[in-house]
C-alpha cells in the first residue's frame, strides 16, 4: 500500500497502480511499438514488445477488473506508431477496454491520439484529490510518469537494479509499463526537481513483492 495525499493505493509488482474505492487502475509508459520504431531506423529489436506489454497489462487488468484504467502517456513509442499496430495488438486492445472507461492522457511521444484507437483521450485526468498527468510538475496529489524511474541498491556484496514507483506521500512517478522502456536513476536531477525533499521513497518492483527503500540509500 502506498500513501498519496490522503489516498490509499495499492502498487502492483507488475508496476500499475491501483485506487481500488473508485474502481482505478493506472499504468504508464507503455510505448507501444518502440520495437517497430528502432527497426525502421536499422537497430533491430525483436518484434514482440507490443505483444508482451498488452499480455502483462491484461494479467493485471483481469486480477483488478477495474471499471476505468487510465495510461499516463506515452502509450506509443511514436505519432504514428498506432498505425502499425498488429491486428491482434489491436483486438487485445479493444478486449482490454471492453466494459470499462479507458483515458488515454497523451504524451510528448503520443501528443495526438485518434478516436479509433477507442476510450477517450486527455491531457490531464483529476479525481477526488488526485490529478493524473504524463510529465510531473511536483504539485502535491499529482501522479505522473515520464520519467521512468529506476533505482540501483547494494544488497548480500552485489547490486540489482529495477524499475520503481518514487514517491514522497505528497506526489508520485510511476514506472515505465512497457518492454523495451529505459529508466532514469531516481538519483538523477530530475528527481530532486520533482520532490522537494530529500526524504522520498523508491518502491521497487521486485520478482514477486515491491522493495521500500529511501531514495538516499540508492546509489
């Protein structure tokens, strides 16, 4: 469980976020097709991210079976990479976001989403004291992505490092959803520009648990 001004939210090992009292389940990053996108320019990916990020999202989907899910941006690697999506991605889409509210909030990645791709599309989502955006500000009660955040610790002589949710009680990044996202260290500058003070949290996303670990004990 994790804290966020006021709301109790559950942060899944699979890197969602879920409000189970309103039905929620939040995901961001997607970036859907990124493999497409690096084949076109000659570095050869194998062809399977959209696939398998679609196949995770709806194993979490199904343990939630929330009434809305909303993706924080950057759902596709490109402006066009929708274009390219498979039959078969695009059948699981639809199957994903049949029967629930589904907001696609665009980002600087995916800033023009069509209508075909189904569910409504957004800049920004506020719930209750909650505001759902795709880069963070710092406001307190935001809940953002963007920056894929990553934490590296020192553990038993050897050092692992794994996507994270970051979060101070006050404001949260999420972690990137998709297969072949990067992540940045939560020690990276950006960070310290988001959260104000030095003691925020780096809930990592473990085998089968998150890890809590504070941010200044990451390296």
């Amino acid at each position: 469980m994790v804290e966020l001004a006021g709301v109790t939210l559950v942060a899944d090992v699979s890197g969602a976020l879920v409000w189970e009292e309103v039905g929620l389940l939040v995901v961001s990053d997607l970036h859907l097709e990124k493999g497409s996108s690096f084949a076109a320019r000659g570095v050869l990916l194998p062809p399977y991210d959209t696939a398998a990020t679609l196949g995770r999202l709806a194993a979490v989907v199904a343990r939630y079976n929330p009434g809305m899910v909303i993706a924080l941006g950057d759902s596709f690697h490109d402006r066009l990479a929708h274009e390219r999506l498979a039959c078969s991605d695009r059948e699981a889409i639809a199957a994903l976001q049949e029967g629930r509210d589904w907001i696609w909030i665009s980002g600087n990645h995916d800033p023009a989403l069509p209508d075909s791709l189904g569910g409504v599309v957004a800049t920004e989502v506020a719930i209750g004291p909650i505001v759902f955006r795709h880069e963070p500000t710092g406001v307190i009660g935001e809940i953002a992505g963007h920056l894929h955040p990553k934490a590296r610790v020192a553990t038993r002589g050897r050092a692992m490092e794994r996507r994270c949710f970051a979060s101070d009680g006050e404001r949260a990044v999420m972690p990137a959803f998709g297969a072949y996202a990067g992540g940045l260290s939560i020690r990276d500058l950006a960070f310290a520009k988001i959260f104000p003070q030095v003691g925020f949290m780096a809930y990592l996303l473990g085998d089968n648990r998150l890890h809590a670990i504070a941010a200044a004990r990451c390296c």
